[in-house]
C-alpha cells in the first residue's frame, strides 16, 4: 500500500488489519513491495471488477464483492496450473465510501485470500465515481512445469469442465427475479477458483482455460489458440437440476462467470488423469474432444451444426449485470 | 491482455498493436502471463489515474494520458532503485469511448515504455462510466543489491531532492487559467521518472521516495518510517523561475505530482554521490539532513518552525484536478 496521503492513511490501515502481515522483504507501507526471486516461472494476471458491471452494491455485500474480485483473478492463476503467491490490490473508492463497507470488502478478500495462501503485497486507493476493485495476482509453477495454456491443444484430446456449468448465469437471473438466496446466486457472488484441479491438471492436460464467459465462447478460444476443432456432446454437459430446468444445455453454454475449467487431456492419459480427479475429489465431466478442425468450429457429438450462443460480452451489453441492474 | 470477450478483441488487437512483442514464455493473449524466474529480488507497484482526478480529457491528450499512467508507476520502481521489467494494463472505458483515443493512449504509454525497456505482458478491459487505467508494474534489483526503501534513513544523513520543485503544480494552476502550453504544463502532464537516479542512488542512499504528494507531506513519511526528524534548507529548495515568482517555497513544498526523487546519504558518501550524479548528469539538489528528532518533525535549517502545507490529498479534496477540474 502506497500510504502517501494523509486521508488515506487510516483506510489503508483499515484495509490492512484485515489480512495477515505478508512474509516478504518489503511489504505494504513503501512505493514498492519487495519480494525474493521466484524459484519458478511467474503467472501473471490482472482482472477488475467494476460496480454495476459485475456486480451491484445492492445485490452484493461488501464481503462479496470482496471475494468476488479475487477470486476472478485466482480462476486465472488456476488455469494455468499455478500455485497462487501474492497479489496488489487498486481500490477506486466513491467519496463517501462507507468505512463499514470498506472492511468487509478486506474481510471477504482476506477469507479468500487465507484459503489458498496468496498474501496481499500491495496496493493502491482512488477516489472515483463508482466502486472498482483491479487486483494483480502472481501465481507460481513448480519448478521445470510447464504453464497450461490455451495453445496446446491437439486432435484426439478430450475435452473435460470441472463442477457445473451456468449456474452463476441463473444466480444472475434469480437476483433480477427479487431472490436474495439461492445456491445459484451463491455461485454468482461466490465464484471458487479451481487452484487445485488446475495444479493436477498441469500434469496431465495439454490445454485449458478457466469458464468465464460460457463453454462456448472459450472452447472457442481454446480452439483458436490451438488451432483445432471441437465436438462437444451437449446430453453430457454437467448441469445442476435448476439449470436443467431454467436454462437447458444451449443456456448454460452461454453461462458466463461459472469459473469452472475446462481442460484438454490426451487420450493416453485420461484414464490417469480421471482416477487422480477421483481422489482429489475434484469434480469432473467429459464434455467431448478436440478434433481436426476447420479451426475454431464446434460441432455437436454426432457431427451435427450447434446453434452456439454468443457468450457473455459486456462491450457488446450482452448478459452482465448492466447500469441498470437488468440482464443486457 | 485476456482475450475473452468478442467486443474485446479488437480493442485489445488495437492496443497491443502499439507495444512490441514481449520478450516472455506467454504474452498477452492467454489466462495469465508467464515469465521466467527473475534473478533479483523484484520490486512490485500498482498505481491508477482517474478521470477528473489525476487527469482530464479537456487537458489531456490521449497520449498525456497514456504516459502519465506508466510515468507514475515507474517513478514508484525508480524510488527503489529497480530496473523496470514488466508491467500489466487493466483499463476501464466508458461504452462511447473512441477507439482513435484508445490507439493514443497506447502510443502514449509504449513510446515511454521502450524508453525505460519495460514490457507491456499483460492486461484487462472492462466498461466503466469513467476512463481510469491501473498499471501494476515490476522492476527488479541487481542481484545482492538491497532495495531503497522509505525506512534506512540515520540522523546525519544529508538530504538531496532530483530537478526542481512545484512544477506540475503550478502547470496544474496553468491550465485551470486556460494556458494550454507552458513548461510547467509539460511537467504536469509528462512526468519523467528518475529511473537511472533510482539505480545510482541504491549504491549510495539510506533511504528514498518520489515526491508525488509534495516533499513536505513525502519528507514526513521519509522520516516517520525512517524513525528520525529532518532540517530543511528552504532558501536552497530547487525551484525554477517560473515557480519561485509564482508559488515561493511553501508552494513548491506542498507541490504534488513532481515524480522527483528524495534521497537521504549517509555523510560519509556524499561527495562521491554528487561526483557520480554529476557524471551521469543527474541534477541534485542538497536541501537538508535528517535528525535525531522527534520523529517526524520538520524544522528550518536554523531550528526555526517551518508552517509546512497539508500536501496533495485528493480524499480530502486538497490539490488534485478534481470533478468541475478546479483544484480542491
């Protein structure tokens, strides 16, 4: 923390006592952190949420918004297979920013924080129009892995998501529906990042990328980046009983915000890989595979054209919370 | 740079296409970037401007802009004395926002960018009602070197400020009378970090910070975390003419945004220091020493008081371009 101006000072203080003291040369309170060198390669990711665009202060507590803000960031850390180690943290606060408020945004950040042991560095506090929270994470591989990206992907590979699909789509829908409690909206204000399948996944998979803007539109560029094909076996997406009902298959493929993964894994170590998932009890589903191409076209299982949803794009006003509160 | 949404893409392939490829495992374009271990120990800053806080668009071109945002954050790692490395971009934009801006923002801050070799690895666009840009940036220590922090100050040591004081201030002043050109403006607007002071000051200083929020509020801090006192030469404060008529040294010392360096060395090296910075052509000016105390306080070099200013704050409403761009 940047702790230069004298108003600043007590939120600082406020937002700091809410986190265990990072064990790192220098830490908050100097123009810079100051850390030892990585003994890995370094993942890096930057990732903000903005009020109103993805999430709303009426619909979210402060601890949620908390939460929320880093855990979009672990699910990127995640995905590359990389062990979480310590993040900054940019603050744009209103003015009257309620100090309550403040706190429970470091608390839901911190609870979040402590699980996977990511030590908050550094940060920096804005006033602005409307609440933002930009966090930098830096997550860690193990020495001589390498990162999983999205380029890896070959032919013949099997397509897998973790958890269920859509869900925080349909928390989205219940909160415009005047809800306030669902396990679905729990998974919209509550996104858990999969740090540990994403670590066993580094072991097996060639590609993979975390769900943020629904399995269509990132398989799709998990595709572009590997320069492959898809099929994807819509009767065997893994979807709660609500999601089923409200949204089908074709809705939650457009189910932003899940934060689930998705990984291609060759066929020779599917078998491996699936038994390691069921003792890590990491839940998983096959999905489909990755196949010639042309490149970047998903096909249904048995070779049939999918009507595939746009996905989530909040340039284009499609499905964030928009302005207005409203599905766009 | 997360390519995930559709109407990202090309605001992304936009920007991107001002910066050269980064020199790492995995650039923009994946969930997270990777990048080899480093071999110092690294030094981490995140910094935001702010519409109408930190700039506006009325005085502000896009490239003033895009440069300030990196001048800021490498003034952080210039304080430590690091050698910037890498940086992340997260960018918020409000819907109208022309994309012939966005291209000036870029130019902006890549042309400052190569001057200094850091690499744009990574980044993040989400939509906002204002235009604000987070910048997390890295630099690194040469090995075995320890960093310049806020905190090794000793009484005795002499204190040296770089350039002149109150400059971006008074350029503040400049543009709120309607002046669109002035030197001072410049200041204001195109901020130099002193990297190369940084790294030659870390074999010579107890302790520094840049001098964002003017050197009477960033002294302060220097000599809280520092544990000691300080003495001020006011009458051999660096001014320049334009500022010593228009603002004396009590305006200059509460003249926030000069993104000069303040330097505390120790007595026994500071011929060899004005040697080394008159070699490399670093203009330093002695302004002090530090004192036993009490911690924190600031007097005139002949024991008297000082009526030191409150320094920037923008919390508090003192000093920053605010929401009508008058200063507060």
């Amino acid at each position: 923390m940047s702790q230069k101006r004298a108003g600043e000072f007590t939120l600082i203080d406020l937002f700091l006592s809410q986190f265990p003291r990072a064990r790192v040369p220098v830490g908050p309170g100097d123009d810079c952190a100051v850390l030892a060198p990585s003994k890995g390669a370094q993942c890096i990711t930057t990732d903000a949420v903005v009020e109103d665009v993805h999430f709303t202060r009426a619909w979210f507590t402060p601890e949620d918004i908390g939460h929320k803000a880093l855990a979009v960031n672990l699910s990127d850390l995640a995905s590359m297979g990389a062990v979480p180690r310590w993040f900054v943290c940019a603050l744009a606060l209103p003015r009257d920013f309620p100090r309550r408020a403040l706190l429970g945004i470091a608390r839901g950040m911190s609870a979040l924080a402590r699980v996977h042991g990511i030590a908050l560095v550094g940060g920096n506090f804005t006033s602005a129009r409307e609440l933002s929270i930009t966090l930098t994470a830096a997550g860690e591989l193990s020495p001589g892995t390498a990162p999983l990206t999205r380029a890896g992907g070959r032919p013949g590979d099997v397509l897998y998501v973790s958890g269920t699909l859509g869900d925080a789509r349909l928390g989205l829908s219940h909160l415009q529906q005047g809800r306030r409690r669902s396990p679905a909206i729990l998974r919209q204000k509550r996104p858990e990042p999969r740090i540990a399948l994403g670590r066993l996944g580094a072991r097996f998979a060639s590609a993979a990328l975390d769900i943020s803007d629904g399995l269509a539109q990132d398989l799709g560029h998990l595709c572009a980046a590997s320069g492959v094909g898809a099929e994807l076996e819509l009767e065997s997406l893994p979807l709660s009983p609500s999601v089923r009902a409200a949204l089908g298959p074709e809705g939650a493929l457009a189910g932003g915000e899940d934060y689930e993964l998705l990984l291609a894994v060759p066929p020779g170590r599917t078998s491996t890989f699936e038994r390691a998932c069921l003792r890590a009890e990491e839940p998983i589903t096959r999905v489909g595979r990755l196949t010639e191409g042309p490149v970047g076209r998903i096909r249904g299982a048995r070779g049939q054209g999918l009507r595939l949803p746009a996905g989530f794009d909040h340039f284009q006003g499609g499905g964030r919370i928009d302005r207005s509160g409203r599905e766009g």
